[in-house]
C-alpha cells in the first residue's frame, strides 16, 4: 500500500508540475447539456449564502485601491488584506465581515504574477479571470467547515464524481519547526477521500504565504484528474483552501495568529470547463460567443482549439490572444483603467496592442474590429458585473480609438522589419537598434516582445545583448530626467552659431509644436510636420553634410513639431522619417534650444544628409502627459497664490510624462512668450476693464497645454523640501497617479487608525505589545516612502510619532511587571548567596536583562547569569556581576564563555553582559557558567 501510495503522489507531484492543457477531457455527463458559467457562478454564490450563511460582497475593482505594491488585483483576497494584517478600521464595514463569499475579478498580466506571455499559446492561460472564494474570518469556522463545505458544493450540487478527485495538504516542514498538516488529512479521510488520493506535500505547493512577512498557513487542494482512470492521474488545480494561523515575523520566525482565518480561491473558468466537459476553458460558454462574434467580424476559419504546430498559421492562437485580452481591456476600462504610459495603463496598452496585432495580421480582421466585439464581452459578463453594460459605449470608443491609431504604427513598422531584413545576410541578427526604435518612437509605440515575436516568425534572432544595452541606457537616462540632472548632449557651441548666423540661417520656426486639436471623441490628434535639412552634426559638434550607419548625430531643421526643453517642460521625443521613404525610422531622443535653433538629437539608421525633405512625429502619449502636468502646474500656481497670498512666487518648475515639480517662493521663461489663460479667453483675461484675469490662472508661458483641463483628472502633492530659506520644493502627480496617491493615502490612514484602536486596547502581554511596536514601525516606513497626499502623510507622522512613544512605554512597563515577577520566583527558588545560575522564561533580552538587574538589586552580593530557551532552539543571555566580586571577574567575559560554549556571541559591559546562543543542552552550558563563575569567585 505504502508503495503504491508513493508512486501516486509521484504521479501527481508531476501532473500538478506539467499544468495539462485539458486534453482529453470527457463531459461528466454525456446526455444532460452542459451547465451555464452563469449558472455556475451563482451556484457557487447561492450555495454560501443560502446554506452556509455568507455575506455575498461585490468584486472589487481590478485596480488596487492604497496597494501600490500591485499593478493589478490578482486575487480574490486582495480587498481583504487589511483584516488578515489586522490593519482594518474598527469602525468600517469589512470589520464586520465574519463569513463571506463572492466572485472577484482578477488581471494577472505584469509585475510578478503575469500570464501575458503565456496567453494564446496553450488553452488554459488567462490575463482576465474570476475568482470564486470563501472567507472565513477571526475563526468564525476553520478546517473542518471550509472542507466540508467544498467537497459538499463539488460533489453534491456540481455533481463532480468523487473518483475524479484528489486532495493534497501540508507535509510539514522540519527547517521551519512545522510538522504536517494532519488535521486536513483527517478531515479529508473522514470525508471518505481514499488515503492513496490524499497526499502531501511539503511548503513550496502547500504553505501559502501572503509576502515576505505577515499572515501566513497550510493550504489544502482540491485536483480533478482529467484522466479518469485511463493511465496515469492527469491533475489540474481547481480549489485551494488557505488556513491562516500563523504570522511570519521580520526575524522569519512563525508565531501563532491570535485570530484564524480561511481564505479559498477557486477559478471560474477552470470549474466551468471540467462542469462542461470541455477540452478547455475556451471552449466554454464564457468564451464561446466571443470566439464565435470574432469568426463572424474577421472571416477567418471558425475556431478548432489547435495548439503548437498543429495550429497552422496560428488562426486558433490568434482567436484566444483576441478573445481573452478584449475581456481584459472591457473590464478594465470599465473599473476606470484605459491604455496609458506607466504602470498599469501601460501594460493595458500593451494588452490592446497586442490584441489588434493578432486581429490584423492574422484573422485579417478590418479595422474598428476590435471595438465591435465589446458587446459579446457584455453578453457573457455583463449580468454578473453591471459596470461593463453602463460603460459599454465609452469602451467600445476607447479601444476603438487606440486600435486606429496602432494600426497605422503597425503598418509601419512591419514595412521597416521587412526592409531591414532584406539588408541582413543568412546568419546575421536583427539590429537592436532598429528594433529600439520601434520601441522608442512613441507614435509607433511597438511593444519589444512584438516586435521579437514578429521576427521569430520569420525565424530571425534579435541581437538580445545589444537590446539590454539600449535598455540600460534608457533607464539611466530616466532617472537622470527623474533627478532632474542637466546633461548637456549634443549642443551648438558660439562658433556653431556664428556660423549659422554668417550664412544667414534663420532661426528655427517651431510654431508647429502647438499644432494639434481636440478630435470628437475627446482625444488629442498631433499634426505631422514636414521640414528640410538645413546642417547635421556629429557628437562632437563637428558640421558635416551626411551621417548614417546609427550615427548619433545633431540634426538642424528649418522648422519643427518638436518641444525642445524650456520653460521646465521636458523634451518632446518620436522620430523622423524620409519623404517618400516612410519605413526607415530615425528615433529623435530629445530636442533643445540653442540660440533660437532647435537641435534634435537623432539616431541614423541610414543615409541622411543635408537637404533632405523629412516628416517629423512626435511621441503623441509623451507630449500628452506632459501637456496634463503643465496645465496642472498653471493651476497648482493659482491655487497656491489664492490659498498663501500674493507675496507667494514660483521660482522654478520642472515636468515630465511622470511628475512635475514646482518651486514655490519667478520663472524666466524664454522670449518670446504666450499668455496662457485657463478657463477665460486671453483677449478677455487682458482687458483692462475686466476682474477675470484676478480669478483665474493667467500665465506667461511658452509650453504645449491642454485644450481642456478635465484632461488633468486630479492633482496632488505627494513631496517636499525646502531648498533654501524661503523657498520650497513641491513635487506632484496628476490623473491615474494622483488618484492613485490619494487611495494610498486613505489605506495608510485606515492602518494608522486601526493601530491606534489597537494601543488603546492595550496589550496583553509582552510578546503582543512588541508586535504592536513594530507593526507601528513598519506603518511609520511605509508612510514614510509611500506616494501619498503630502498633507496627509505629516498628519499621519506626527500622530504614529506618538503612537510610537506610548507603545514603547507599555512595552516598559509590561517587561518591568513581568521581571518583578519572574524576579519574586528566582529569589524564593535561590537562598542568598554569591551566585544564581538558572534558566527563566523571558520573551525578550529586554526582559531577561531586566530580571538580572532586579534580581542585582535585592541581592547586591550576588551576581547572577540568565539564560532563557526560545523557539527553534535559539538561547539569550543575561549576566551581572556583583560590585563585591573580585575585579578579574568580569560579567563580558562570564557571558562570552558561556555563549561561546553554545556557539554564540557576547557584549557589555565588566558590570552588565548580554548574549544569544542555540544549544540543545541548556543543563550543560549552565554547568559552564558555574565552573566560570566559580574560578572567578
């Protein structure tokens, strides 16, 4: 039996580690018609609810709200967080939550847990899921309940065959002083789960942990084999059931949880495809009338679930990139994230891009495509969660919006791909450099894992290495932006511009930078701008009459779309290409102002030369987050003069596409100059007879604005610092971001709050209120970094300053009352005499020092050595040495024998030493403290 029993969990170690793609899976029932996801889902909210008394709860939004360590939620247990870290707000709602349940929906695609890569490429993978979960909080119910519960909805109301089922659970782990979870192996037995399909395993597959410290337990889970019986098990994950009861503390240790929880998490579209016998979760009705609206709209053969090299021209891979990643963008924008620059918005462009690459070059999809196939995400998800059916249009528009627009920069760089392939002979790799540039030029915007997809294709390598060198550069060049480092680049010198003057070059017109308009939608349409070479220089400043071969090279035109650095706006940056030449991109990293000409940094890939005519692209996101923050600057100056008076003066300014900093306390903005006026017309804002200027922003400004300041979103100030006397550094984030700082900021707060609550309390012993001390710490670190409302983080300082002080005077005196105690008991076991050598219990070296030092006091001829076992073995020290003692007897040198005997260390002092150790044999190292002490005496 034990033979048998050890070959099956092999079997299933392997099946679980392989994550089968569901061939080969039969329906439970050939006659009965597959059951519904709806029907599914609320089967599963009903069953909680109705005979198990849960509280149903919405899903959460799939953007984090005041968690930034996440891009997106990926877990159902993510809006519970705060019970389980015991930060929750007594007096909120979620205190009050005892047993609940619901349907979460989660995006796993960026950061550490992403399947973004992985999607359409097998038949399981997902970047949009639901997750159905059950929770149990402060030990409403625990093990046995969360089991019975699941083994009686999968069997009883889904109807899933017991023999289709095995279960695992903790194995235990010796390293961490944890024996196995035998309790669910019972529970399990006693569910009548036969022993050889109950198995265990050790901490990597069944001990979830929340995060490098914090609440912590044993998981048990729940496989279905898809095999059914027909050769070896093939396993795949459907519930796992996570027991919260212990807390992984800074030092690794695991203390227990003075509350329990449950917390389970099942995926939806995985129990939909083994209740509808599917070979995949694409071929549920989740996906079905998806699959079947892009059939419709692309004319491509109906979809088959071929995978690998049996999925000839990747039709079928295809259909599953579109199908999964329109259910993320709709939910998404739904939930208040669109396509952006940084973050999760940028991983959501991605996301898009992606899914209009695959609709266009593969299913040949026609453009608007992609738009058209929100309704069918509306008929399957639309019940369960309303917000898609409200926001159904706006997301229709949005993805229709940037579909267009990426199709024309796909189109492009397909042809540039194909061009520079045509140079390349049989063995070369594809330049990093051009394929930088697809990446680079922000109006193409072309993800690298594209654009390496595009070419492996074709079967052409990309010069990888030289792609991370370009990458580090790029990074090194954002945070000098970040620091806001002045690099002087390329640049003309006086003797540049005395040339150019001699000839007569005029300076450079750049009216063209503030040529761009407000479409119907709402969106911004930036105009290309047509110029001609007037010189091109080398890096050293050289003039020359050519440059090509990725010369990096100074480029002059006679007139420019670009925004060159001034006015503390950054560089625009895009790229340039030939007329007439349209798939050879020239990457344009920057532009500055020399003496009225505009210097634009460029990278040739090819030949350019003087004369030439070029049509010139900004970087349409880059500009536009720009735009946002110096309109928002416009603002944040008006508010601040308002709220401070009219002595308040800028005295410096600086923006980029991810923040703007503004010195308060006048800019020398250059000549010439506009006036900027928000909300009142210019002409209006400057007449004399008119109060409107007093009331709103007006400017001397010579930046790109937006046409409407809506578009700004939110502003808020998340930092400052005083430079100089007088004059303060503000820095501050707008749209997403600031929204963003401020849910940060209101969870910090929750946690301040909740901390407080809990020092009011009180603690009850040592051990809980150190944990209260350094749960403050850990709070007053994260207020400390967070990106949070500027004003609300030094309210939050100042209040956990002083809830740091009364927790470490409770902490006083619960170690003084304790060593009192512990103190009385050492003195009735030791008649007086010139040493005490004993054990005690003492849950710090606080305490343990403190005992000796009591102890000292009542018995001054006595000296005295403490040792006090601890978890894992470890042994802490304490020794003091009486005044009467000879001199050669030192308390540093009796602790540094008797913890060097448990191979530890010592310090102190000749009077008071303390130490730590780990020994299994206290009786023998209190025999070396006594011969010690005693050839000392």
């Amino acid at each position: 039996m034990a033979a048998s029993v050890a070959a099956a969990a092999a079997r299933l170690r392997r099946a679980i580690r392989r994550s089968p793609s569901w061939r080969g899976l039969r329906a439970l029932s050939s006659e009965a018609s597959p059951t519904q996801a709806a029907a599914v889902r609320d089967a599963f909210l009903s069953f909680f609810r109705d005979r198990h008394g849960h509280r149903l709860v919405p899903s959460a939004s799939v953007r984090p709200r005041g968690d930034p360590s996440l891009l997106f939620v990926n877990a159902g247990m993510n809006q519970f967080k705060p019970i389980f870290l015991g930060t929750v707000d007594p007096r909120s709602e979620m205190a009050g939550f005892r047993r609940v349940a619901n349907s979460q929906k989660c995006v796993r695609a960026g950061g550490r847990h992403s399947d973004l890569e992985d999607v359409g490429r097998d038949l399981s993978h997902h970047t949009f899921f639901e997750m159905l979960g059950n929770w149990a909080f402060g030990g409403e119910y625990f093990k046995e309940e969360a089991c019975s519960m699941a083994w009686e909805l999968l069997t009883q109301v889904y109807g899933i065959p017991e023999d289709r089922l095995w279960v695992s659970y903790f194995g235990g782990d010796p390293k961490a002083g944890l024996g196995p979870d035998l309790e669910s192996r019972d529970i399990w037995l006693n569910l009548g789960v036969p022993a050889s399909r109950v198995l265990s395993f050790g901490p990597e597959e069944n001990f979830w942990e929340m995060g490098d410290t914090g609440p912590c337990g044993p998981c048990t889970e729940i496989h279905y084999d898809l095999a059914n019986g027909a050769g070896a098990p093939q396993l795949v994950e459907l519930w796992n059931l996570v027991f919260m009861q212990h807390n992984r503390e800074a030092d690794g240790s695991l203390q227990p949880l003075p509350q329990r929880h449950v917390d389970t998490g099942m995926g939806l579209e995985r129990l939909v495809a083994v209740l509808q016998g599917r070979r995949s979760t694409y071929d549920t009705d989740l996906f079905s009338p998806l699959l079947d609206a892009i059939h419709q709209g692309c004319g491509a053969p109906p979809y088959s679930g071929r995978v690998g090299a049996a999925d000839e021209g990747r039709t079928d891979t295809a259909y599953r990139v579109v199908a999964d990643h329109i259910r993320t963008l709709s939910v998404c924008i739904a939930d208040g994230v669109s396509p952006g620059m940084s973050g999760a918005p940028l991983v959501l462009r991605r996301i898009l891009r992606r899914a209009v690459r695959f609709s266009t070059e593969v299913l040949r999809a026609p453009p608007g495509f992609l738009g058209s196939l929100v309704p069918a995400v509306v008929e399957t998800l639309g019940d369960a969660y309303p917000e898609l059916r409200r926001s159904s249009a706006q997301i229709a528009s949005l993805v229709s919006e940037d579909e267009a627009a990426f199709l024309a920069s796909l189109q492009r760089g397909r042809r540039v791909i194909e061009r520079t392939l045509k140079r390349l002979g049989p063995s070369d790799v594809f330049p990093a450099e051009v394929a930088w540039s697809l990446s680079l030029s922000g109006n193409l915007g072309l993800p690298l894992d594209l654009v390496e997809l595009m070419l492996e294709e074709k079967g052409v390598p990309l010069d990888t290495a030289g792609l991370e060198r370009l990458a580090q550069e790029e990074a090194q060049h954002r945070a000098l932006q970040a620091e806001q480092v002045q690099e002087q680049g390329l640049r003309l010198d006086v003797h540049a511009l005395g040339e150019l003057q001699h000839r007569g070059v005029p300076p450079t017109d750049d009216s063209p930078k503030y040529s761009y308009s407000l479409r119907p939608g709402g969106g911004y349409e930036f105009s290309a701008c047509e110029a001609q070479v007037l010189q091109l220089y080398t890096e050293d400043g050289t003039a020359v009459a050519s440059v090509g071969d990725g010369q990096r090279c100074g480029l002059l035109l006679d007139k420019t779309n670009f925004y060159a650095e001034q006015g503390g706006q950054a560089s625009d940056r895009g790229y340039l290409v030939l007329m007439g030449q349209q798939d050879v991109l020239f990457p344009v990293a920057r532009a500055q102002v020399c003496g009225g000409y505009i210097l634009h940094e460029v990278a040739a890939p090819e030949c350019l030369k003087v004369g030439d005519q070029v049509q010139l692209h900004v970087d349409e996101a880059w500009r536009l987050s720009c735009m946002e923050k110096h309109t928002a600057i416009h603002l944040l100056n008006w508010a601040l003069r308002q709220a401070l008076g009219p002595g308040t003066e800028q005295r410096g300014s600086h923006l980029n596409p991810e923040r703007l900093r503004f010195d308060v306390a006048t800019q020398v903005y250059p000549d010439p100059v506009r006036v900027v006026s928000v909300g009142v017309p210019v002409a209006h804002a400057l007449d004399p007879a008119s109060q409107a200027a007093l009331q709103t922003s007006v400017e001397l400004c010579c930046g790109t604005h937006l046409l409407r300041t809506g578009a700004i979103g939110d502003l808020v100030i998340v930092g400052e610092r005083q430079l100089v006397k007088g004059i303060t550094r503000l820095l501050a984030v707008t749209g997403e971001q600031a929204q963003q700082a401020r849910e940060v900021g209101q969870s910090l707060a929750q946690e301040v709050e909740a901390a407080a609550a809990r020092l009011s309390q009180g603690s009850r012993d040592v051990a809980e209120a150190h944990r209260l001390s350094k749960d403050i710490g850990r709070l007053t670190d994260a207020v400390d970094t967070a990106t949070m409302p500027q004003w609300q983080r030094r309210e939050l300082q100042a209040t956990l300053k002083a809830l740091q002080r009364r927790a470490n005077t409770a902490i006083r005196k619960l170690e003084m009352g304790q060593a009192a105690q512990k103190t009385q008991e050492l003195l009735q076991r030791h008649r007086e005499g010139p040493l005490i050598v004993d054990t005690v219990s003492a849950e710090s070296l606080s305490v343990l020092v403190k005992v000796v030092r009591q102890l000292c006091k009542q018995a001054p001829s006595t000296s005295v050595l403490l040792l006090s076992p601890q978890p894992l073995g470890q042994v802490l020290c304490a020794c003091q040495v009486a005044q009467s003692a000879t001199p050669a007897f030192t308390a540093e040198a009796w602790a540094l024998a008797v913890c060097s005997h448990m191979r530890g260390k010592a310090w102190g002092s000749r009077v008071v030493a303390q130490g730590t150790g780990s020994t299994a044999d206290l009786e023998a190292a209190l025999s070396t403290a006594r011969a010690y002490a005693l050839s000392q005496l």
